[in-house]
C-alpha cells in the first residue's frame, strides 16, 4: 500500500500534540495541539506554512472533538490548505508510552493490540489510559486509515536479563512484571540511527552512548545498534536527577518516610514533582536556563545542584563506557542536551577521566544544531544531535504499513 502523509499524534490525558508529514520527502507539512481537553478554555494551536494561530476554543470536551478540530484545520484553505480532505491523511502513528515486555517494535493498532495496551496502564497508569483515549479519539474520525502504536519502551526491549533484571525475589517480575523497560526510546533510536549516518558505520557496529537530556532524561548504552541498559527503569523516576524527579535514591528513603508518617502520594509528589532540580537548584525553578544563570551570578546552591546533575551524568556515562568497552561516539540531544551550552561545558570535563576534551569555543555556538563539540584529541567524541520523535514516529508508521 502507497502511503505518503502520515498524521503523528501525541495525547495526553488532557493535551493532544500532532504533526502531519509528507513522507515522500519527509517534510513537515503542518504542527500544532489542543490543550485543556475536557477542561474549561481550551487552547488550539496551530501552524503550517505562513500560517500560524493560537486561540482559545469554544470546547473541546474529548479527545474525539480535539482530533477532528485537528482534522478540520488540516483541510481548511483558509489555515493554509495543506490537505484537500480527510481522506489525504494515509496513516496515524501514535506515541505510546508503555509496551511493557509485549511490544518491541511498532504495530498496527488491531482491537486485540489496543486490548493488550490495556492491561498495561498499571505499569504507567498516567499515560497509557491517555494514549487510549487520544487513539480511539482518532480512530472516531479516521475510522478507514491504518494506525500505528509505538512505543517509549520498545527500543529497550533488546536489554539482556542482566540490565532488566531487579534483584527481588523472582515473583515480583513475573507476577507484576516489576523490572526495567526504559523509556525515550524512540529519540534514543533516531539519535542512534542519525549516529550511524554520520560516522558512515553500520548500524550493527555501533557502540554508542545516548543522552536524552531534557525536563525528563534518560542515558542508554547501544551496543551494536541495541539497547544494551538504560538509566530509566520500571518508571520514569529512576537514573539521572532530572527537572522535578529525583533520579537515583536509595530505595529504603521511601520506607523511611513512609514509617515518619509522610504518605505514599506525598512521597510520590515529592520524588516526581518536587524533587531534581527543582528541589536543589534554590531558584524555585525546575528550568534548566534559570539554573545556568543563577550559576553565573555566584548562586552556591545553585552551583552545587548544576555539579550533582552533572556527577548523574558522568556516572552513568562512565558506567557504560566500561560496559560497553569500545565507545565510538557519546551523543547529548533533548532540551538540554541540544541547547544548555552551560551544561555541556559543566559535563564534558567531568569525563576527562575518559579521556574526553571539551572544544569550549564550538560548544558556545552550538544551540539546537548537529555538531561536534569534543576537542580533536578527545578519546570518545561527543556530538550534539537533535532529536526528533515525531519524525521517528511517522518513519515507524511508514515502515509497518508498507512491510
Ligand atoms: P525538553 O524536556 O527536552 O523539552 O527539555 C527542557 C529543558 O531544556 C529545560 O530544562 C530547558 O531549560 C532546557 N532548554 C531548552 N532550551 C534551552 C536553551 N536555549 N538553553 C538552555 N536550556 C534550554
């Protein structure tokens, strides 16, 4: 079957994020999202081409009436045209959060697909049941197009037991599937992919380590091509100290304040909302940008939560160097990957026991672009490499409908 534009959707419980891409060049053909679904005043945004428009709507009650907003403006001459019907949208690919151990690569989403999905929202309980409503939202509009799930958690499904595997009593993962799945998995694969095409290597020789460093990071180890380990774990919350979570804690820290009295919904809020940056940074902002500037003007605490960010990275960065033996490339993409010059100049000399160097003049240029910013005489070099899921997602949607 020919297919050539390719709608990607991201739905939230209350937000739904979509671009539309013409595959035949992989161009982007318009961008935008509904936000306060269900909710009073919601927003729509909307651009494409010279057209652009924030408003706020009259409803937006479901994520049903989001997509067909989305679906409408899409066809509009007025909003730009860039479709003459619905029936120009070939494909839908959709961001799934968790696949759990059921989904390694993208599917079409058959009703025993979306069954199975399902059964998965204890494990991400915020963002799987949103997934589901943003999907059969779009399945009420674009009943005759094919669908496409993919998942956060797919391109971690190729770690062996030895990085999944929690060291609890058996039952645990295999009556509550409680291990390792790792998430971000569609950036890191498209970094990875991207890795490929600029070092001119095969896929199956790379041995790289991703950083997806944004509000939320993650760090993951390739190993020929694969997911070897990755920082995040059965949720989110685990690896690196990120914008409002914490990262890595000792696990005991939850009991502990358990037995003081706090309850399980205050420690949860303060592990994922409170916690990371926000709580150490002394500047009440989770923001990455008001942390490096709070740096520059002698903030201490601020200095001192910019250098336990950084000491997160290096570990896991130094962690799977030695894992992974050879590292042909680390590569920095995400909010803060891509754009924190500050950050960057901050973690690369906490890697000179790797033997990488910093190229300090390059690095204050590079905002949002593909480069090099390690010196010559580095040991690994390390790129900056935007991340772009969505495209991803629509290559994924590509691929299974025309396999
Ligand atoms: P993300 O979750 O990938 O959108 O990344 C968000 C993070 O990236 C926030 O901490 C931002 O402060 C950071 N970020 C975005 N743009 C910049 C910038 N121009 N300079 C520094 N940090 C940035």
């Amino acid at each position: 079957m020919g297919i050539r534009n390719v709608l990607v959707v991201n739905a939230g419980s209350s937000s739904l994020k979509f671009m539309l891409f013409d595959m035949e060049a992989e161009k982007m053909l318009a961008k935008g999202q509904v936000e306060r679904i269900g909710i009073d005043n919601p927003l729509f945004t909307f651009t494409t081409g010279d057209y652009s428009e924030k408003q706020t709507l009259c409803e937006a009650p479901n994520h049903t009436a989001a997509i067909k907003l989305v679906c409408n403006a899409l066809v509009d001459p007025a909003k730009g045209g860039c479709l003459k019907s619905f029936a120009d949208i070939d494909a839908v690919g959709h961001r799934m959060v968790h696949g759990g151990e059921l989904y390694s690569g993208s599917v079409l989403l058959t009703p025993e697909v979306l069954e199975a999905f399902e059964k998965l929202s204890p494990l991400a309980p915020l963002h799987n049941p949103a997934c589901l409503q943003g999907v059969q939202g779009c399945q009420n509009v674009l009943a005759d197009v094919p669908h496409v799930g993919v998942f956060d958690t797919a391109f971690h499904q190729t770690m062996p037991a030895e990085s999944y595997l929690y060291a609890l009593p058996k039952e645990v993962y295999e009556k509550y599937g409680v291990r390792k799945y790792g998430f971000h998995g569609t950036s890191h694969k498209f970094v990875t992919h991207r890795m490929a095409e600029v070092l001119n290597k095969p896929l199956d020789e790379m041995n790289i380590i991703t950083c997806h460093l944004g509000n939320g990071s993650s760090i993951t180890a390739v190993k020929g091509g694969k997911c070897f380990d990755t920082s995040m774990g059965m949720t989110p919350l685990a690896g690196v100290m990120m914008g409002t979570r914490a990262g890595d804690i000792d696990p005991a820290v939850v009991l502990y304040l358990l037995k003081n009295g706090f309850t399980a919904d205050e420690i949860d809020a303060m592990m994922n909302k409170k916690g990371g940056v926000l709580a150490l940074g002394g500047t009440g902002s989770s923001d990455m940008r008001d942390l490096c500037s709070a740096c520059g003007e002698g903030n201490e605490e601020a200095q001192v939560a910019l250098a336990r960010l950084v000491h997160s990275y290096a570990m896991y960065i130094g962690g799977y160097t030695a894992l992974l033996g050879r590292v042909d490339a680390i590569v920095l993409t995400g909010g803060i990957g891509e754009n924190s010059k500050e950050t960057r100049a901050a973690l690369l000399p906490a890697l000179s026991g790797l033997g990488v160097t910093l190229n300090a003049e390059v690095n204050n240029q590079v905002r949002g672009i593909e480069k090099i910013i390690s010196g010559d005489d580095s040991a690994i070099p390390v790129y900056v490499i935007p991340t772009n899921e969505e495209l991803m997602i629509a290559r994924e949607t590509y691929a299974v409908i025309n396999q």
